[in-house]
C-alpha cells in the first residue's frame, strides 16, 4: 500500500505526538492539527486521505468538524475517537457521515487497521467514480461521434484523454471533418462543463472589430463605443474559448492572443487594467501554422502557444464504412423531422457513397443524406477519385480488393509518400507496398480480362 496521509486532529499535545510516531511506524505519513479550525485550514493546501480527530476539542468539536467536511470534502472519510464512548455520541457520529467511531483507549492494531480500511475503501470508491466519469465522457462523445473505423476510434480516445486533462487544445481537419463538434466535447466532458463554452469563427471578424470582439472595450476607446462590453474572453470566464480558421487572425490581435495565453489576463480597449480570467483555448485550423509561421503570416510563439496538446481530424474518406453509417444516421434523422419512414441505402447508393472522395467531408455529406430524405436530387456529380467499385459480376472478395485498394490509394495521395501513408493507416511500410503492389496487380488483371 502507498504512504497515506493521515490528518490527525487532536487538542492533548502529548498524546498527538505519541499517535502520530505510532502512524509513521506503521508507514502512515501524518500532518497535526491542535484543534478543527486549524485542521480545516490545513485542507486548504493538503490532501490528507483520512482524517482521525478527536470528538471533544476546545470550541469546534469532533462533530462539527465532521459535519464541516462533509460539506467542504465530503468523499474523505473521517474516523472519530473519543474517551466518552456513549452511544448518543456514536450514533450521531456514524449519522453524521463518520467512516466509524473507536473509543479511548483504543487497541493500537485495531485503529492501524481501520486507518487502513478507510484508506482503502476511499480509494475504491474514487476508482469507481473516476470509471464512472470516463464511461459517461466516451458515452457523450459515442452519441457526437458516429463511426467505428480505427481512425475514429483513435480520434474517440484522443478526446476522452484530453477532455479533462487543463491544457490548451489545437484541431487539425480539413473544411467540415467536425471541428467544433470535436471543441465543443472537449469542452462537454471537462470540468469546466456548466461555463459558457463561446465559439468565434476569427475568419468572419472583421479586422477593425476583432479585438473588441476578443478583448472588449471601455466607453469611449473608439468612436461608436458608447458603453463597456466585455469581450469573448472576459465573458468564457472559468469556461471555454473556441477559435476556429485561427489561421486568419490578424497579426495585431495575434500578439494579444498571446499575451492571454501566457497570462491568462486581458485588457479591454481604452483601459490600462488587467482582468485576469480562467480560460481553456481550443482553436481549430486547416492550414499548417508551421508553414504560415515560416511565410510570416503567422505568429510562431502563438503557434507553438496553442499545441498545447493537438489533434487531427481524420477526412470522411480515410473514415472507411463510416460514410454508410453516417449517411444512414442523417438521411433516418431527417426522415423523422419529416414525418416519414427511413428508406434503407440499396447496394448502388451504398457502392456510390464509398467510392465518393467527399471533398466537403461529413458536412458535404449531411447535405446529400438531407437531400435524399427529401427525395430530392442527391448523387454526387463526381468521385474526385475516379475510383469506383465495378459491382457488376463482381465477387465480395473482389469488392473488397477494391476498396482496400482505394483505402490506399487516399492515403498515398494525401500523405504524399509511402511511409507516411503507411503509419497513417497503422500498417508496417513493408505490409504497405505488399498489399498495394498485391491489389493493383489483381485490379489491372481484372481489367484486362
């Protein structure tokens, strides 16, 4: 068992000393405390893992500190020793919350034992309600996120670990992969859940007003500003900031950004006071701020301010069968709004959404599922690939050649070089050139026959 701290409250300095060398051979760590008031002060900078005090202590008692933590820690458990082991005082401490009650004296291998018990019995249940905050975080974000493709799956993960880690967050993805769906669950599975959670898009902020958007101004600062407002910043206070297109922020208002980063404090326009606040930052971009950074377009402190931790949204077409589970998911919820039965894809309309290369990604492809609840016009006019499944006559096992083929292809397209479509797919390079070499050999045969 690891050292538990022991918070031992007791008002006889000799016997709190005596207890507290008795703890320490027992491998307990332990802090003193002469009397409650004392002990709660105590709290505010430890974090004892049980608290041992006496119930008789001048002003505050036993109880009413016991009563105290329940408010202020009520997860802690606090074990009651008394010289007056009557049974009204018992029963009010074990009604009061009291992991038990011991009487003076007490058998020194009994109390080492319960100290330990209450240690672990503690630890349990913050094991079992930390297990209970993860499944309900990876429930959320399963109802936000549709898909089981490895590439999801690690994007699930990726969401659930950051959620409630206190680091600034930036988002990769290309125009409609779910940027701000992937913000807002940050936000959703954080502590910081019941704050405002402000989303601002830095591409559709005029230049001339966009620090005032951000930072706020006081009466006065520039003409028109005829009264305080408080900005976006100042108004997320204790919640969350998303900058999505962050990439289009001015240059101006980026050497800002950066100082309510490193600060975590802003400053309205017209005013010389600093308002500090509690933010998160979670900004999105489909740009490379690498690459803008060394163009000069892009500050490369706020770049490297903003990684605090990063994730890539993987596109629709490295998503594999999520695009079928997707399309169905909007075409049934639309049909519902509608009034209307869900019509199932058939093999064509399933063969065709594959195939498709979804430049729009799941926005683009929300559209066409909308469209075709509506009975309207859905099928795109293009794969952007060229890549489509020859269905007709085809075996499942052909099928499938096809669309692993595709798989690989994308990836080689969008990584640009083997090795870097190898490791996006998770694939060893050697398995890599295998199956592609493989695949396009059965697919030129398969043409030429």
């Amino acid at each position: 068992m690891n050292s538990a701290l022991v918070l031992l409250v007791e008002d006889d300095h000799t016997l709190r000393q005596s207890m507290a060398q008795w703890l320490e051979l027992n491998d307990f760590r332990v802090t003193q405390a002469s009397n409650a008031k004392e002990a709660l002060k105590l709290l505010v900078a430890e974090e004892p893992d049980v608290v041992l005090s006496d119930v008789r202590m001048r002003g505050m008692s036993g109880l009413e500190l016991l009563d105290a933590l329940k408010v202020s820690h009520p997860a802690l458990p606090v074990i009651i020793l008394s010289g007056h082991g009557d049974v009204p005082m018992a029963v009010a401490a074990m009604q009061g919350g009291a992991f038990t009650f011991l009487t003076k004296p007490y058998l020194p291998d009994q109390l080492i034992a319960t100290l330990r018990n209450a240690v672990e019995t503690s630890s349990l249940r913050r094991k079992v309600a930390a297990y209970q905050k993860n499944s309900e975080i990876e429930a959320l974000i399963d109802r936000q996120l549709i898909g089981e493709d490895q590439a999801t799956a690690r994007l699930k993960s990726s969401i659930a670990r950051l959620a409630v880690l206190p680091v600034d967050v930036l988002i990769h993805g290309e125009t409609g992969t779910g940027k701000e769906v992937v913000a807002r669950l940050l936000h959703d599975g954080s502590a910081r859940r019941d704050k405002p959670f402000v989303a601002l898009n830095c591409a559709a902020l005029p230049a001339d007003i966009i620090e005032s958007e951000l930072f706020g101004h006081e009466t006065g600062a520039f003409t028109g500003a005829s009264g305080t407002r408080l900005g976006k910043f100042e108004y997320a206070d204790g919640g969350t900031v998303f900058l999505d297109e962050v990439e289009s922020m001015p240059l101006a208002a980026q050497a800002k950004l950066l100082r309510v980063l490193q600060e975590r404090t802003v400053t309205r326009l017209g005013s010389n006071k600093d308002i500090r606040i509690d933010i998160r930052i979670v900004s999105a971009t489909k740009e490379s701020l690498k690459g803008l950074a060394e163009k000069g377009s892009f500050r490369a402190d706020l770049h490297y301010r903003l990684m605090g931790a990063e994730i890539s949204l993987p596109s629709l077409r490295r998503r594999g069968h999520d695009a079928i589970l997707l399309f169905s998911h909007f075409s049934a919820a639309m049909a519902s709004r509608l009034g209307t039965a869900a019509r199932p894809l058939t093999s064509q309309e399933m063969e065709t959404i594959l195939s498709y290369s979804w430049p729009g990604n799941v926005r683009e492809l929300k559209l066409l599922a909308e469209r075709r609840a509506l009975d309207l016009d859905w099928m795109p006019e293009a794969t952007g690939t060229g890549d489509h499944f020859a269905s007709d006559g085809a075996s499942l096992a052909e099928q499938m050649d096809q669309f692993e083929l595709r798989v690989l292809k994308n990836a080689l397209a969008e990584a640009g070089n083997s090795a870097d479509a190898a490791r996006s797919l998770s694939l060893p390079l050697r398995t890599f050139n295998e199956k592609m070499h493989r695949l396009t050999r059965r697919a030129g045969t398969a043409q030429g026959n």
